[in-house]
C-alpha cells in the first residue's frame, strides 16, 4: 500500500506497534535531537539529505519527522522529485507525537 503524503502520529505509532517496516528520518538538527527524540527515528539533519541520499532506502515506506512537520515536509517532497514514492510526512511533528501518543517525550 502506498503511504500517503502526510500521516498522523497515531498512524506512525500504529505501524510501529503492528511491526510494519518503515524507515522514521528525523531531520532535526543535533542540539534538537537532544532535547527530545523518538527512539526508533534515524538521524539525518534536514541540511544533510542531499549528500545522504543513499543511507534512505527507496524500496521502503519512509516517514520523514521533525518538529512541527515544515521541515519535514520539505524533505519529503525534496525525496519525491528525487525518484522516492513510498514517502510520507509525520503531521505535526515530535511535538504532536508528544502530546498525543507519548508524554515523556519532552516539548520544546
């Protein structure tokens, strides 16, 4: 099935907990990463994708994340013009997964 563009946290929390694969990438930048993160997200800061192209696998559904899901989205539509189709942009971000799917993940 193809991912949609955008998908909610409970979504994402929905194909984690059913063990679906996919690939989370968290484009924040390091003093983000930080403060807050989702265990299961791999790190690639937004300014780095371009040269990162090929630690993100196009055969996989890939949800780009960051914190609110403007950054991310540019990513994920930055992975489409690049050939990848099975791409999707984690609405609202870590601060939405915080306030609806994990309270111990801190806001900032």
């Amino acid at each position: 099935m193809a991912l949609p563009e955008e998908i909610s946290v409970s979504e994402l929390k929905r194909m984690h907990d059913a063990d679906e694969p996919f690939v989370l990438i968290d484009v924040r930048e390091d003093d983000e990463l930080a403060t807050a993160s989702i265990s299961f997200a791999e790190h690639i800061p937004m300014g780095t994708v371009p040269e990162r192209l090929a630690d993100i696998p196009k055969d996989e559904d890939v949800v780009v994340m960051c914190h609110g899901g403007t950054r991310s989205g540019r990513v994920a539509a930055y992975l489409r013009q690049n050939g990848y189709t099975r791409v999707a942009n984690l609405a609202g971000g870590i601060d939405s997964w915080s306030t609806e799917i994990d309270a111990s993940v801190p806001r900032y």
